[in-house]
C-alpha cells in the first residue's frame, strides 16, 4: 500500500483531508500525533484537524515522567508552563489566520497532579497569563462545536457563553462568574455538564433559561447550591443531579427519558444504616409518561413516593434505588417496569411487586434481617438475583427466613451469593414444626465466600443451611492463594467431590440427606475476571457407593491445578446434580397456593 503511494497509485498514505480528519476524530491526542508522521497528507490534514486536545499530561509525558514535581524548582515549573501554552497558540495559529472550523475543543489540566501540587498551580496562573482566553476565543470564532474544559482554580472565559454554534458544554474544576441572561447567547446548546464547578444558583438559572434547547444536563459536586431548581427544559431528555450534604433539587421537566440523582457523599453502604438522609429530590410533574429509567441512590425518599407509581411513571423500565435509608414497606406497582435493582435499603422488611412484565430482579443487603417479598404477578422467564453479605451471627431462623425469600420468586431463574463474615449455626430440630414446605428450593447459581476465620463447623453449617434451604445448579467459590481461602476450598472440594466429612460431624442427619442426593459432582476453573474456561477437571463423582478415586485429582494436585502459570486467583465452579424425588403434581400445587395464603397474611 505505501508504494502504491509513493508511485502515485493512491492509498491509505494519500486519503483526502476530510476523510484522514473522520479517522483521526476516533484517535486520542497521543494517537493522532503518531498518524501523522504516516505521510505529508497525513501531517497537513493533522494540522487543521477540526478536533483539539491539550492536555499537558500528554504533552509532557516524558519529562513528568523524569523527576517528580514535588522536587522542580519554581522557575523549571513556569518554564515547562509557558512551554505547553506557546504550544498552544501555535497549533491555533493557522485557524486564526485562515480560519479553519474547530469542532471539538478539550482544554484539560486533569488527572496530572492534585490541586495542591505547585505544577498545577503554577499552570492555573501561567493559562491566565498567557492568554487561555484568547484560545478558546479562536475556537468561539471558528464555530466550535463541543468544549470541555478542565482547568483547576481557573475562570471559564465569559467569551464560551457568546458561542452561538455550541452544541455540548462540559466544564470541571473552575469558576464559572456571573452573567446576565442576555449575555448567554448559546441558544444551541443540547447537552451540558457542570462537576465541581463555581458557581451560584443565579448563574445557573441564567444558562438553563438562556439554553431552553439542552436535552442532556449533568450537575455533581457543587458546593454553592443549596436547594436549586431544574425547570424551564422542556426539551429535557436525560438528568444526572449529585447532591452533597442538605442539598436539594426540584425537578419539573415532564419530557425526560432518564433520572438519575445522587448523594455524593452518604450514598455507600458504611453509613449508619439508622441516620437519616440529607439529599431531598421533588418531582412536581403530575406524570412522567416518557421516564424509561430511574437511579436513586441515599436520597430521602420514603414509602409514599411509590404510591401511585403506575400512573406518574407509566412507561418505566428500569428501576434502580440504593442506600435509600427511609424506605421500611413498599408497594410497587407497574405494567411496564422489567428491571428492578434494590441494593442496600437497610430499613427494608417488606415489599410487594405486582409487576407482570418483569424480567430481571436484584436484591442486595448486608443487614441481619431476610426481607419478605411478594410478586402478585410475573412474566414467565425471569430472573432474580441476591446478594447477602452476613456480618452478624447466623443462625437457624435466618435459614428460614432465606427460604420464604427464595418461596416468593420461585417463578423464577434464581442466583444467590452469599458472604459470610459471621458465625454460622444450623439446626434443623428448631425449625421442623414451622416450616411450610419441606422441599429445597431449585437455584440456578449459588455462590460462596467465607470470611478469614472459616473452620469446618462453619463450613458444614452453611451447606447444610443452604441445601436444605435450596438445591443448587452450581456452585461457585473464589479462590485466593492464602491460607484461608485454601481451607474453605480444601473443604467444598473435598466435601463435594469426595463426600468425605469429618468424624466429629457424622451425627449430621442433614448432611447425611443431602450428600446422599447429591448424584454427580463435577469441576470447572476459570480465570478470574474473563470467566473463561482455563482447565476442565475430567472427573465425575455418581453416588455414595463408588469409593475408587483417581489419585490426580486429590486436594494436593487440586491445588497445583488452580495454582498453575502463577495465577493466585480463580473462581471454581462445581456442577451438582441432586436426585429429584418424584411429587404429584396436585401435592405441588396445593403447597404454593398455602405459600401464597401463608405470603399475604404475613403482608
């Protein structure tokens, strides 16, 4: 291909300038460098690309890399400074003159050093100096299209808001004065996103009024706002407000498509699961008939805001809430939700779904107490998936309680994992006249994880918990080499393949039941992080009665297996197949229409 270009032949090396300025539009500032060394078109049309990066992270890459910043001296700093703006303007130079378009301009002094480092410091100053304003005035002037702009303790210049042909706007890390709405002349503007930003509530008023036009807004970390308002976008598509501490925002914008809004700094779950939330959202639109996904994560909403659920959001899909602290019984009711995802609403002991089209369902929690579900109707072919992450003692009514958990979504393709950071204790004596249905539940997937100070006693109390509560498809357990995690895989290895248990544990009547259903055993490893399949343990385990072992599969080469070409971790997969016990199916029935019953009267 190079010598057809060099013969006149044309070629890759010989593209017309339009087409090399589409290819190098995907590339990042580094990689676009490189392309146009390829040829003398390729430099030409690198020269008038109509997207811009600066960024001196990349420019200086080489001599950040040779001394840290901590140690440069005060001058060396402003030299390498004013270095990166002189390259600045002459790159800008030949569109000033000739004025060639500038679509995307990204003007970035992030991810270099914090805002104490004196190299970023001492950049701030050296921009203002040296004529940042009259950059982005260049670009302003040739038509730019997207700006995004990073630059800590540096004002954004007023000129960016007289852009007539603006169509995206993202601004971090700098001050943002004061207009008056006539001063705003970006009418085209769709998309804007505004992250730790200076600015006040007037301001932002002034921009969202003088920008009807913005489609996709995004406000996160700012520290001027205390209740601020999103209204006045009727063209409103998607919202992504992060509130900080006693923030509040007021949403009316009928039009979205999309919510998000987020306590940036208690919505994790290390928060006092009892303290109250200090992020308020308000929805004032009677309806949000266009509001296909929903995120709230740590803000204050309580049981009521589901009420009416169907009629303000009637085409919603996806709903996700997360660290809602407020939230103690629910009702959720909808004909067009598919996906709901409840993740760490410590308060939470009760919820009803009557949500026919659902398709997928998550539950997660690290509290002591199972909550208690309901589905009054479901699709046909969906799945539920929890996670519970146990950091008290568990004992035998929790396994009862799991198992009512499971009884509720048995419609469905179920996934369980499970945490235990706790002691574990099973008894199936104190629970034999209390419990409704005797048959384990069917789980797709279950996976395992044992906390630091696994013993056997644990180990045999959770299976036995957990297959009397469910049987499971598969398996699956991560494996780090550490003394640890070699005991609690030592032990379903063994457990599970070679149904050997511990002398001191053979009184186990449980354990007894279900090793003696458990038909065939067999083994998969997989890389961690891809879940591809690295080996395939050749070997079935039928029954109780084959006794031989083949000698290569024992724990020690087991453990050479899962420890081979230095890989220290792994996820381990094994594959149980249990004997069914044949049961008419109008005994089946008549024991989930008593589930049911037994269900509603609890709720």
């Amino acid at each position: 291909m190079a010598e057809s270009s060099r013969s006149g032949g044309g070629g890759v090396l010989d593209l017309p300038p339009e087409i090399i300025h589409h290819i190098l539009s995907y590339l990042s500032a580094e990689e676009s460098t490189r392309a146009s060394l390829l040829s003398k078109s390729w430099f030409g049309a690198w020269q008038t690309r109509p997207k811009l990066e600066f960024n001196p992270k990349l420019y200086f890459h080489k001599k950040l890399k040779l001394r840290s910043p901590w140690l440069r001296s005060k001058k060396e700093t402003t030299n390498i400074c004013e270095e990166f703006f002189w390259h600045v303007k002459k790159t800008l130079k030949p569109y000033r003159k000739q004025g060639i378009c500038i679509d995307t301009l990204n003007f970035r002094v992030e991810g270099v050093f914090s805002l104490l480092n004196p190299f970023v410091k001492e950049c701030t100053k050296v921009a203002a100096r040296n004529g940042l304003e009259e950059c982005t005035k260049v670009a302003v002037q040739n038509g730019v299209r997207n700006l995004d702009f990073s630059l800590p303790d540096c004002d954004l210049p007023e000129i960016v808001f007289g852009a007539k042909s603006l169509v995206e706007l993202s601004v971090r890390d700098g001050y943002i004065m004061p207009m008056s709405v006539g001063k705003i002349m970006c009418s085209e503007l769709r998309k804007l996103c505004l992250i730790k930003v200076d600015l006040d509530v007037e301001m932002f008023d002034n921009i969202t009024e003088s920008c009807p036009l913005i489609e996709v807004l995004e406000v996160r970390y700012i520290e001027g706002f205390d209740n601020f308002k999103v209204t006045k976008l009727n063209n409103l598509k998607e919202l992504a407000v992060g509130l900080l501490e006693n923030q509040s925002v007021i949403v009316d914008a009928p039009e979205l498509e999309s919510l998000t809004c987020i306590d940036e700094e208690n919505g994790n779950e290390d928060e006092d699961e009892y303290e109250q939330s200090t992020c308020l959202i308000t929805l004032t639109a009677s309806w949000y008939q266009n509001l296909k996904c929903l995120l709230f994560t740590g803000i204050g909403i309580g049981d009521s805001f589901f009420m009416e659920f169907a009629y303000k959001f009637p085409n919603l899909e996806d709903l996700i809430v997360r660290y809602c602290r407020e939230l103690e019984s629910i009702k959720i009711s909808s004909q067009s939700l598919k996906r709901i995802q409840l993740m760490d609403n410590n308060r939470l002991v009760e919820a009803q779904f009557d949500v026919p089209k659902i398709v997928c369902f998550e539950y997660c929690s690290g509290r002591s107490i199972v909550p208690r579900f309901h589905f009054a109707a479901a699709s046909s072919g969906w799945t539920s998936y929890f996670c519970l992450s146990k950091r008290v003692d568990v004992n035998s009514s929790w396994f009862v309680e799991l198992r009512e958990l499971l009884a509720s979504v048995i419609q469905s393709k179920i996934s369980l994992e499970i945490d235990f950071g706790c002691s574990i204790s099973f008894d199936l004596d104190e629970i034999r006249n209390i419990v409704k249905i005797h048959e384990p539940q069917e789980v797709d997937e279950l996976a395992l994880q044992f906390d630091w100070m696994f013993s056997l006693e644990k180990g045999l109390s959770a299976l036995d918990g957990l297959f009397w509560v469910c049987r499971p498809k598969y398996v699956y357990a991560h494996w780090d080499d550490d003394v640890r995690e070699n005991e609690a895989m030592k032990f379903l290895y063994e457990t599970l393949m070679f149904r050997k248990i511990q002398d001191r544990f053979h009184d186990s009547q449980l354990s007894k039941i279900w090793l003696h259903d458990l038909k065939e055993v067999n083994v998969e490893v997989f890389d961690m992080g891809t879940y591809v399949i690295v080996d395939r343990i050749v070997f079935t385990k039928r029954g109780m009665k084959e006794q031989q072992q083949q000698e290569d599969l024992d724990w020690e080469n087991f453990l050479s297996l899962l420890r081979n070409n230095g890989i220290r971790e792994r996820i381990v997969c094994f594959k149980l197949e249990f004997r069914t016990h044949d049961i008419p199916q109008e005994v089946k029935r008549l024991k989930m229409q008593n589930l049911k019953l037994d269900q509603q009267q609890k709720l």
